[in-house]
C-alpha cells in the first residue's frame, strides 16, 4: 500500500473514508504474520507432552472387532504346480460396455494382479469364442450375470460347451433389480435370490475352497453394506455358500455362491454385490487364483513391505524432523517388527542439507546421525539435484560428494539401492544417470512411480536397464507437503478409508512386493505416516491371512522379478504423449523435433510385403528409414532384439524425415507375440495395414523361398516331410510354416491392442494382380491428395511382376522376391487347405465382425 501513489478527488463519492491510523497499521500487517508463523512453529515443536497427541485424540485408531485367533488356513483344492493346464492363463472379459464404471473396478483389479486378460463386449457373434479361442481362456469373467442367463439359446448352448470342454469357470456378479426385497428364480439355475438386501454379519465359509486371503470364519459384526444394497443367494445343497450372510431380518443367506455344476456341468462363482466392497473384492482375488489353477494372481501370503524416507535432511525451516521425532522413528521401527518381520526403514540422504533448519531442527539432523546404525540408508543426490538436467561428469561428481558425506558421518550403505529425486531419469531413461550410478555406487537396484506411467498405481510394473532393476513404488498416500492430518487432500477420512479397504489396503494385498515413498515430513509434526502404517497393517491382519516381511532391496529386487520374469524387458511409450514425462526429460530432447511413424505395414512374412511398402512411396507424402545393416529394408524394432536399443535408437532413424506419411514396414510384426502390446505402446495412433494372402500360398512360398536360400534346416525335405513332422526339424519348419497362416489367431491379438477403425486390410491376390488399385485405394484411407500410380507401376513381362518406373526406367525388386517355383500340386493343395479350414472359418467371421472387406481368395476357399 505504501509504495502505490494515489490520489483521489476530493469531491468522489466512490471512494470511503479511510482512518490514517489504519493506513499506518496496515503497514505493520507482514510482520504481525511472521510473528504468528514463528508462534505456531514454536508451539507445534513442543514436546509430545505439551503438546498435542499423536494422532490427534479425535482420530481414533483400529482396533479389530474380532479377538477370536485364526489358523493359517491353507484348505485350497486344484493347484498341484504339476498340474498340465488345458487353457492359457488369458481371462475373457465379458462387459456391459467398455466404459462400464464396474467393468473398470474389473480391469483396475485384473491390472494390479496382472493378469493377463481380453475385454469384450455382448454381442450376438459369441460363436467365435468358440471357434477360434479352443483352449485360449482359463477363465470367463461376466460383468452382469444377467446377460448370460438371457444369452440367446444357440450362444448359451456354445459358450457353456466351451466352458465344459476346456475346464473354464464362469465368474459373474448379480446386480439388484428395481423392485424393493424381491425374489426370483435364476432360469436353469434351480436358484432363489433376494434383491435389494442388507447383508449382516457376513463371513467367509470354512468348507469353501475360495477363501486364500481373507480369514474363513471371520463375523463382522457390523452391516458390510453401509447402506448399499446387496443381491443374496438362498442356500442350497446344489451351491457352496462362500460368503455367508444374514438378511435384515436374520435369515441366513449367502453373498457368494460356487456352483460347481450340478446341473448343467459349468462351475460358476456368482457375487451378489459389485467390487466397490472389499470383502467382495477379496473373494474374487481367490476366485481368480481358483479359476486359473494359481496362475493368475499372488500365490503366496507373503507380503514384503519396503518402506523407503526419501529427503531425511531436506525440508524447509518449520517443516524438518526435531530430535523428539527421532526418538519416535526409533519406537515406530520397533513396533513396525511386530508387524513386519525383520523391518527397518530406508533412509535416503542428500548431504548438501545436513544441519540446514532451525536451531532445534539441526539438533534432530544431529539425533538422526547418532542413530544412524539403527537404520538402513541409500544415497538420494547431493543438492537433491535433478539427473535428467545434468550430464555424466556433473552427476558423478556430486555423487562423489554424497559418498564422502556418508562416509564421513558413519552412515552405512549396505546395499547398491539409490533413489533419484523425483524420479528422473529413471524413467524416461537418462543414461547418464545409470552411467554415474554405476561408477561411483555400483547401484544394482531402483524404484519408481513413472513406469509405465504415474497414474494408475495397479499398472505400474518393473523392468531392468543396464542390469539395474527397477522395481515399482507404491504410493500409500503420504506426500510432502501434507504434514498434518487435517490438512490431508481430501479430509482424514479419505485417508481412513484408503486404510480401511480402499487402495492402500488393496496395494499389499495385491502386490508381492510393495515399495512405500515416505518423506521426512511425514514423521514429523502429528507423524502421520505413523499413523497410517501402524493401521493398514492392524486392518490386514484382522481381516486377512497375510504375513509380512522386510527384505533388503537387492534381495527383493531378485525375488521381484524371479516372480513376474515377463517384466525384465521395458516396453518403451513415447514420453512426449505423457504430461509427466515430458516434464522430467533432459533439456535437450526436444519433443517439437520428434518424427515417429504413423503407419505400420505389420506383414505378415511372403505376401507383399515389400512390394506394397517400395510403391507406397512413390507417393511425394510417403516416407520411410533408410536402409539398416542385417534387416534390409525392414527395422523389426517392436519383434525382435533391436527392441532392447531402446526408444532413442528408433526415434533417431526417422530423425530429419519429412512427410505426411512415415511409414515402418517389417513383415516380422504381424505373428509376433509382443509386437502388437510394443507398438500400441510407444504408437497408439498409428494405422495399422495387413496383407492377408491366401494361406495355402504364403506357406508353400514360405518353404521355397527356405530352399532358394539353401537353409540347412530343410536339405532333403521336401513340403510333404515337414507337413508330416516326423523329425525335429521339419516340426519346426512346420510351425513357422503354418502359424503366419492363422490369420485369425494373430489379427484377434492386434485387435486387443488398436481399435479396428485404424486397420486397413489389403486382399493379397489383389495387390499382386492390381497394384494400381490397391494403393490408389490405399492412398484415399490414408488421406493423401491422389497420386497417378497407373504411370508409375507396370507389369514386367520378364520378371513376372509389377515394378516402379523412375525416370522411364524399370526399377525392380531383388532376386530374392518374386521367384518363380514349382507347382503346387493338388494332393500338396488340399493337405495345406484342410490344415487353414477352421481358421479361415474364424478368420471369415472376424473380418465381418469387425466390418472388414473379405478377400476374393477366402470367399472362394469357403465356397468350396
């Protein structure tokens, strides 16, 4: 106020009278804040004993209702390890709609226990699961029951063959109906239910062979519902009650039933309420791991619980840990092992802010390093400084700092764990920093929240990179500026029911291994993380089976990835397509300069591949790489071992490309089994064109072309030896013979990946016999102006195939395509038809489910 020059007119009436004295007050305002601030800090520093509690006394802690002591129950049937399974691990995902709210509670649960799963939706084309998924599912999880009791007879008849031929359970949930305490009869189910019931007193069966985490036996005796309004299940001999309840006028019911197929000879397991509840949440975490014969899902009650303070030295004044909060860690660490077998906590350093707060704050630093023996410590970074704004020498020398502080001050670093402040570098990956780890600290082991993203936490996964693992981190909903309960986003209650079966308590039920970021501030003040651990842990062990263990970082790391290996490679993402990611990655790389393709021409192998990709560019908006050493024409970045070059490596080989269209043909893509999952990744906008050849064709152009070679796999073999398979090797010519020929089986696992909106399926015998046309129509999807193909590819009469004309001139493909062989001959024709009979039957009712052109060539394969 008092640096403004104004001047009002003495005849305005618009301006009120303002009293000299409190103009003059006015100016002493900031110091009369900075008086309260110093106050308060002052106050909030006292000891606990003038102080408030901790918590505060209006926040009670749990206590668990039951005191009746539970066995380790380990009653579970059909999970010999021997067992040979008639289906993969792959769960079918039946929903309402994809944007269903509780088909994404499903798919948010199926995620965290990374199960591997399809989603689809009720249609009346449920014939395909039957035809081209023999033996695919192990599970079929039905988001309404309803649906499959009204499926239309023909489609209940198939999918309840299917579920009975290959031993495949049916996990469904029963919503309640608009009517208020009405029953009814389940069709062909010989089942009662009541709908829009509270369920009381629910527990788990002891004779069911579900319960695995929760306690059979456990008596809540309080309504689970809390006003939700549940589904319930009159007993029966024909149906195992799994969770018992009692109705609101205390008849006995059940929430969960298994049917084991009495009746009909399918097993189902039917909820009777949806999974915003967690002990229905936990009944069908063990209904997973009974319905996948223990694939799917966490076998184990083991829980490790790694939790790690971030920042013990870094904080602003006010904010930093006094002796008093010391003294607490210690006692919080030894109730912890009570818990938490053989636990410690981690703490994480940056020497550069050592002895950096307020005279009582520096005496905590001191009181820290006096106990320092009594902890765990990694390194963090010297300055808390960011890695990914820092080149190699820059963060060697200031890790050299961080090293010398510690050794100076006695604090042990037993293992090769380290953390980067917030994460940089670690994911996206900023080699300098894994280069100056390695040198100074030999770091063996990570975490972070940043792959493969920040958000959800149940997808994040771990990978290694330069032979440091690095495992996920978890949150548990501590931050660092939140250092008093009721200053906690969203209120204390938010936190309490994160505890109390929300998403903390779900993260250690479904994590193998959970990894907590803490901070400094967390245990200061009200020491809220104090609270927070010390509740979850009393809730899980009231209500589950879990046991809790502390293993040193490298050691979990190994047993990390020893449980999930499928994670050990990273699947790259494009980090200018994430918020987050873009603002941790090194200045230098400029996301306004980044060229990646829009187009991959996916194969498969032997059905013009190369032909289309060669005329595709004659078109001035169409652009490509250049040629690579080994691969030829083709990168086969996303199938094979150029994969693990990483996400720099692609990028760079499209750097300088300009055009509308940057196209990526490797015809190795098509029948790969990561190929679709990696490119969705790191391209989720990319078109996607396939080639679909006659089968019967590719496979005997496939031989030939090995013969032409001289590949030593077939020398005397001849296309009826390997069709046979009596030897080793023509077993596995036979294989890659015929599996590029599934059309079906592979194009299904595209389609689980990119939307069927941006393929574009091209008829083989077309493109071979009308090339002009084929890429004219082509170009008029892609969105190009029109180009004049008809002047640019001609019929070589001597080759025996089209070829670009550049300049007047015929421009050809390589001795290597187009030849010439053998005839086909009829006995060979009809071996190799008889083998694609079904998949082509599949193959034919896909392309019309997803409103794709059917090839001239399958038509006429069908007709016959």
């Amino acid at each position: 106020v008092h640096n403004c020059d104004v001047k009002f007119s003495s005849n305005s009436s618009m301006v009120p009278y303002i009293p000299a004295r409190l103009l003059k007050a006015v100016k002493f305002l900031p110091a009369l804040l900075l008086l309260y601030v110093l106050l308060f800090t002052s106050i909030s520093r006292w000891p606990d004993s003038a102080g408030p509690r901790f918590p505060p006394q209006h926040i009670s802690n749990f206590v668990c209702p039951s005191s009746k002591a539970f066995g380790d129950y380990a009653h579970f049937e059909g999970c010999s390890p021997n067992e040979t399974a008639l289906s993969e691990s792959r769960i079918l995902l039946l929903l309402e709609d994809v944007l269903s709210r509780h088909g994404k509670l499903i798919t948010q649960m199926l995620n965290a226990t990374k199960c591997s799963y399809k989603i689809d939706t009720f249609s009346k084309n449920l014939l395909l699961l039957t035809t081209s998924t023999r033996g695919r599912y192990s599970t079929i999880i039905i988001e309404n029951f309803n649906r499959y009791i009204n499926l239309p007879k023909r489609n209940r008849q198939l999918l309840d063959k299917y579920s009975k031929d290959y031993k495949v359970p049916i996990v469904s949930f029963l919503p309640g109906r608009a009517q208020f305490f009405s029953s009814s009869n389940v069709s062909g189910m010989n089942l009662t239910v009541w709908h829009n019931q509270k369920a009381f007193n629910a527990r788990f069966s002891l004779s069911s062979i579900i319960p695995f985490t929760a306690r059979p036996g456990v008596v809540l005796p309080f309504p689970v519902s809390e006003g939700r309004e549940w589904t319930l299940f009159e007993e029966s001999p024909l149906y195992e009650s799994v969770l018992v309840a009692e109705d609101i006028e205390g008849r006995r019911r059940a929430a969960i039933i298994r049917d084991k197929g009495t009746i009909d000879g399918v097993e189902k397991i039917v909820f009777g309420h949806n999974l915003t509840d967690w002990m229905i949440g936990l009944g069908f975490i063990d209904s997973l791991r009974w319905s996948t014969k223990c694939r799917c899902g966490v076998n184990s009650l083991d829980r490790f619980i790694q939790i790690d303070i971030d920042d013990v030295f870094v904080g602003a004044r006010g904010t930093r840990m006094i002796p008093d909060d010391v003294k607490a860690l210690v006692e919080l660490q030894e109730r912890l092992r009570l818990h938490i077998s053989n636990f410690s906590f981690l703490l994480g350093y940056s020497g550069a802010y050592f002895l950096h707060g307020d005279d009582l704050e520096d005496d905590g630093d001191r009181k820290l390093l006096q106990n320092a023996g009594k902890f765990v410590w990694f390194p963090h970074m010297w300055k808390h400084n960011h890695p990914q704004d820092h080149n190699e020498s820059f963060l060697e020398s200031t890790m050299i700092l961080n090293k010398q502080f510690g050794m100076e001050n006695n604090l042990q670093v037993p293992f090769e764990y380290a953390i980067s402040p917030q994460h940089g570098g670690v994911y996206p990956v900023h080699e300098a920093l894994f280069d100056a780890w390695e040198k100074v600290w030999g770091v063996r082991a990570t975490s972070t929240e940043e792959y493969p993203h920040f958000r959800p936490w149940a997808s994040r996964r771990g990978f290694i990179h330069r032979n440091v693992k690095v495992l996920p981190r978890q949150t548990c909903g501590l931050y660092t500026h939140t250092q008093l309960f009721h200053l906690y986003p969203g209120g204390v209650n938010k936190l309490i029911s994160s505890i109390q079966g929300g998403d903390l308590f779900w993260t250690i039920v479904l994590n193998p291994i959970s990894i907590f970021m803490t901070h400094q501030q967390n245990f200061a003040h009200d020491r809220l993380a104090e609270y927070t651990f010390e509740n979850v842990l009393s809730f899980l062990e009231c209500w589950t089976r879990l046991r809790f263990r502390w293993e040193d970082p490298i050691s979990v790391a190994e047993r990390y990835f020893h449980i999930f290996p499928m994670e050990k490679t990273p699947v790259w993402s494009n980090p200018c397509l994430d918020d987050r990611h873009r603002s941790i990655l090194p200045p230098s790389f400029n996301c306004s300069n980044l060229t990646l393709p829009n187009l991959l021409i996916v194969g498969p192998q032997k059905t013009g591949t190369t032909a289309l990709a060669s005329f595709l560019q004659l078109h001035p908006d169409v652009s490509t790489n250049g040629i690579l050493e080994r691969t030829f024409e083709e990168i086969q970045f996303f199938s094979g071992e150029n994969y693990y070059k990483g996400f720099g490596w692609y990028s760079q080989l499209f750097r300088n490309i300009e055009g509308t269209i940057v196209l990526d043909k490797s015809a190795t893509y098509f029948d790969s089994w990561e190929g679709p999952r990696r490119a969705a990744t790191l391209l989720p906008h990319a078109k996607i064109v396939v080639i679909l050849h006659d089968p019967v064709l590719r496979a005997y152009s496939w031989f030939n072309h090995l013969v032409a070679r001289n590949e030593s796999i077939v020398n005397g073999l001849s296309m009826d030896d390997v069709l046979d398979g009596k030897s080793a090797s023509a077993k596995r010519i036979r294989s890659r013979c015929i599996s590029g020929g599934r059309y079906a089986h592979h194009l299904d696992r595209w389609l689980e990946w990119f939307p069927s909106s941006q393929f574009y399926l091209i008829d083989g015998g077309e493109l071979k016999e009308n090339p002009v046309r084929t890429l004219t129509d082509l170009t008029r999807w892609l969105g190009l102006p029109p180009f004049d193909f008809h002047s640019s590819i001609k019929y070589n009469h001597k080759k025996g195939f089209h070829c670009k004309i550049i300049s007047g001139i015929p421009s050809c493909l390589g001795a290597s395509k187009g030849r010439s062989y053998p005839s086909l001959s009829p006995s060979l024709s009809s071996r190799l038809c008889f083998l694609f009979q079904s998949d082509n039957v599949v193959l034919h009712k896909m392309l019309l489910k997803h409103n794709f052109p059917v090839p001239v060539w399958l038509s006429s394969s069908l007709d016959k």
